[in-house]
C-alpha cells in the first residue's frame, strides 16, 4: 500500500549563499513504510556529496553553493511503487 498524499511536501526555500538549507517532507503513509529520496531538476541526488545530508524526509544542504538552486522533488518509494511530491524551488542569493 502507498497512499496517494504526502503528509507534508517540501515548499519552497530560499537561502543566502553559504547559508544551511532544510528541505523536508513527509511521505505518504504506506506499507511497509516508504523511503525517501530526492530529484534536483531531474537527477536523483546522492548522498555521496559531503555536504549533503537526507535524513527521514529531510534533505539537508550543509553550505549553499549557487549551484544548489534548482527544482526539488521529493520521492517516497515502496516495493508497490513511487509517488512524486510537487516540486519546491530552492533559490540561493
């Protein structure tokens, strides 16, 4: 089972270069209970960046670049599927 609504999706969050920025979500209730992972623009995000943290639903930035402004989704998945969160803009001044 993977409900359809995420309990909290990301929003939108803008931060200043160098700054720390929190991005979280809540997933769908499921069973058995769904993983979370992130899109940037499109690509999967990998925690093999030091800087980058996901914990729970929490995508953690440890130091903005410009670079990390872009589209975020966040992606509950379970063994019956994926559901997609609306997208939430990180923007970096």
């Amino acid at each position: 089972v993977l409900r359809d609504d995420f309990r909290q999706p990301p929003g939108d969050v803008v931060v200043a270069v160098g700054e720390p920025a929190i991005l979280e979500c809540v997933p769908p209730r499921g069973h058995p209970e769904p993983s979370v992972s992130w899109r940037k623009n499109g690509a999967w995000l990998s925690d093999k960046d030091e800087r980058l943290t996901i914990r729970g639903g929490k995508l953690m930035l440890a130091s903005t670049r410009k670079s990390d402004a872009g589209v975020y989704v966040c992606v509950a998945t379970n063994v019956v599927g994926e559901r997609y969160s609306e997208p939430a803009e990180l923007a970096v001044f």
